[in-house]
C-alpha cells in the first residue's frame, strides 16, 4: 500500500518548490514529481535575478514590487546561501529611454538611488545614461534555490501521464503505467499542478498559459564586475569568476530543443555595449520555457470544472455570469513569466494559504479572474457561441 500524502505538487520548478515548502510549513505531508527532477524545467535555466520592476505605476509593477519585496526578505532569512544580494542597476536603452526614466522615478516603490555617468563608469559599465540603482536586488542561484526549499520534503521523478478523482483521493499515473488506472502509486487529497508551460493533464485552457523560449550563457571572466545590471538583457556581478547573461526571448519555439551556442554568443555579442566583454569564454548554456499567462500576472487558485460548467450554463458563453464550480480540491500555482524567482516565493504562500485554510488568493493572481472572458471571447468556443 502506497503512503497517502495531504498535497501532491506536480512541477519542481520554482512554483512547485515554493508552493511544497509553504504547505510543508503548515504542517502538510507533501509529495513533489516531476518528470525530469528539480529545476530542470524553465527554472532551471534563469539567471534567477530578483529585482523591481521600473515603469509608470499600475497593478502589475505594484504586485511585482510586492513580490520582490516578499522575495529578497524572504531569502535574506531562509536561503542567504543562495541569494546574491549584488544590487541590480536598471540601464536606459538610450535617449528616448533616459527621459521615460524620469517619468518611471516616482513609481520606483523599493529602494534605490540614481547613478550618473561617472558612477556607471567607476563600476566600469559603459552607457553614459543616469540610471536606477536598486541596492536590495541581486539573483538566485535557481537550481540551488529550488533544492533548498524542497529539503527535506519527498521529492521523486516521475512524468505523470493522468490524474483523477476516486473514492475520496487524487490518484496520480506514472507514464510508465499508462491505462493502469487501478494504480495506486501516488495518492493525495490535493494536487497542486505547478507545470510550467505543460498544462495537458487538465483542461485550462482559459488560463492561456504559453511558454517563451530563452537562452541564457555563463562565461568565465576575470571583470571585477560587483553589481548586476539591465538593459534591455542582464549581466550579473562577478560570482566566483562566473559572469552570468541572460536571457534571449526566441519566439515561435513551441516545444523544448538543445540549447543553441549562437544564442549565448549574441548575449556576449550585446553585452559588449554594456561592459568589456573581452576575456568573457562561454563555460555552460541553458535554456527552457518561461511560463505566463494571458494577461501576464501569476496564476494562483482553485481549477474551475470546465466541462460543467459549459454543459449547465450554455449561456455562460454569451456572458451569464452563474457560481463557479471548481474541481475538488484541485489546485493551480503557474504564469510566473519571466519572473519566477521573484513571484514564487509570495505565490506559494498564497497558494498554501488557499490550500490549507481556504484562503482565497489576491484577486490580481486568483486564475478565477481569466474564466468568464475565455467563455465569452475565446474562439475556441466559437462552435457552441
Ligand atoms: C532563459 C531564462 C531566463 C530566466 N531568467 C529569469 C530571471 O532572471 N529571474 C526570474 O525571476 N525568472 C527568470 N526566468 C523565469 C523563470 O525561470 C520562470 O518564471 C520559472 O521557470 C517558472 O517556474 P515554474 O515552476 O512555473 O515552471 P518550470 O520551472 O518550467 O517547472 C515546471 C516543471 O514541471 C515539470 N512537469 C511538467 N509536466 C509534468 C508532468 N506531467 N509530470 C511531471 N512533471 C511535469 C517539468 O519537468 C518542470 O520541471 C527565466 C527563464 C528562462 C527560460
């Protein structure tokens, strides 16, 4: 007889490791698969820099800026090993752009100073523009980050092919057991599904998660480089002689391929803009799908029934608003986009907060919010319409 466990996770990503340490931190018995083992998703190939974000103000950059300060705090105290507090400078791309940084400055809600071109240049970056300093940024070293928020938590490697209800628990099917439903391999009374850009074992279509290719190269290199940097790519501080550049967004890349040595070399190639580049030799390239959702805000909540409810409420299709149905106990932490290592510390808290005591997510990241307008505007529906 297989051990029943209180939450299974499927993804060991960022989304996944955050989300089993916050509900392991509740005092749940937490399973984590994942097909290939920790971080070796989209997570496994990002610079992992945590940093604000910069712009004219709204709900995003606020739930961003919230997040990173959720996230660097949360290192700070839990994983300091694992967070390089090197501050990130926020570089504009050129003229046009330094003066939209003026607008962006009343907005910049974490702390920060202006540096000017003599600044820059003491700290050897080449562009000439005032830019934005944020002290308390920095980046994760993301595969070290994920192990070390699923210590001592029951993590296997397993592709799980189908998952479904039966007589009061989840029951999850390994690939390997394919049409053996009478398995009983891995059993829980929640699965939280934390897959990335992968969303085939439910139908989510409304949450319209995509992935977006990029690569990311890291290079042996003797530059006493002691801040990180951003333009419009990013160029870490000097971390035992590993310079880190990331990331390349590749579009149109539908499913994984080997990492390309051209795309890490153009990374060389627009860095060279930024700092001497000269003794930079490529050591090692990685390169995954980032995950987001339609409206680029995370996705944290409950997974609504679908099928249900297009078959009770036909007219949900042309905009009746009827209760949501949701699955039992069926659960989403996804769409971190380009920023998971910022978002997934505060999602998984969320997450744990639905799961454990019903808390419902912030409305900005609750996936609920993405359902009603698929059921009105998707053409995928167009046929029932
Ligand atoms: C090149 C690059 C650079 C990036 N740079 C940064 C950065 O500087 N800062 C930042 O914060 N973020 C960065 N990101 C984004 C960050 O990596 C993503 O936000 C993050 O990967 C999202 O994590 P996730 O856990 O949702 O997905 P993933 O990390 O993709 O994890 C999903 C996991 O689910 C597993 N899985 C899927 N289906 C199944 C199944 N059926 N059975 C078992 N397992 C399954 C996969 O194997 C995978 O490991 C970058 C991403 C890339 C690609």
């Amino acid at each position: 007889m297989s051990s029943i466990y209180d939450t299974i996770i499927i993804g060991a990503g960022i989304a996944g490791a955050s989300s089993a340490y916050f509900l392991k931190q509740k005092g749940e018995k937490v399973l984590v698969l994942d097909k290939q083992g920790i971080a070796t998703g989209g997570s496994g190939a990002a610079g992992a820099f945590v940093s604000p974000k910069i712009g004219k103000g709204g709900p995003l950059q606020s739930l961003t800026n919230e997040a990173f300060v959720f996230a660097k705090n949360f290192y700070l105290e839990h994983f300091p090993h694992c967070y390089h507090q090197s501050g990130v400078v926020r570089i504009p791309k050129d003229e046009a752009d330094a003066k939209k940084f003026a607008e962006y400055e009343p907005h910049n809600e974490n702390s920060y100073s202006r540096w000017d071109a003599e600044k820059l240049k003491a700290h050897r970056i080449k562009v000439p523009f005032e830019s934005f300093f944020f002290d308390e940024a920095g980046a994760c070293d993301a595969p070290e980050t994920c192990t070390a928020l699923l210590e001592d938590i029951d993590v296997q490697i397993c592709a799980i092919e189908k998952i479904f209800y039966r007589d009061g628990l989840w029951v999850c099917i390994p690939a390997q057991e394919s049409g053996n439903e009478g398995s009983s391999a891995y059993q829980a009374k929640s699965i939280v599904l934390a897959t990335g850009y992968e969303n085939a074992l439910f139908d989510m279509r409304y949450m319209g998660v995509k992935g977006t290719w990029g690569t990311r190269g890291d290079f042996r290199s003797q530059l006493p480089m002691k801040v990180s940097m951003h333009q419009s790519m990013s160029v870490s501080a000097n971390i035992n002689g590993i310079i880190r550049l990331g990331a390349t967004h590749e579009k149109g890349v539908k499913e994984p391929k080997p990492c390309e040595e051209q795309q890490a070399l153009s990374l060389k190639n627009n860095a060279s803009a930024l700092v001497d580049t000269s003794d930079m030799e490529l050591v090692e390239i990685f390169c995954g799908m980032r995950a987001g959702s339609k409206d680029y805000f995370p996705l944290v909540g409950k997974v609504i029934d679908v099928a249900t409810m297009l078959e009770r409420y036909p007219a949900i299709v042309r905009g009746a608003k009827p209760e949501l149905k949701y699955i039992y106990n069926l659960y989403i932490c996804n769409g971190l986009g380009g920023r998971g290592f910022v978002f997934g510390p505060l999602m998984g808290k969320m997450l744990a907060d639905l799961v454990v005591d019903q808390k419902e997510p912030d409305p900005r990241v609750n996936s609920d919010r993405l359902f009603l307008k698929w059921c009105r505007k998707s053409p995928e529906l167009d046929d029932i319409r």
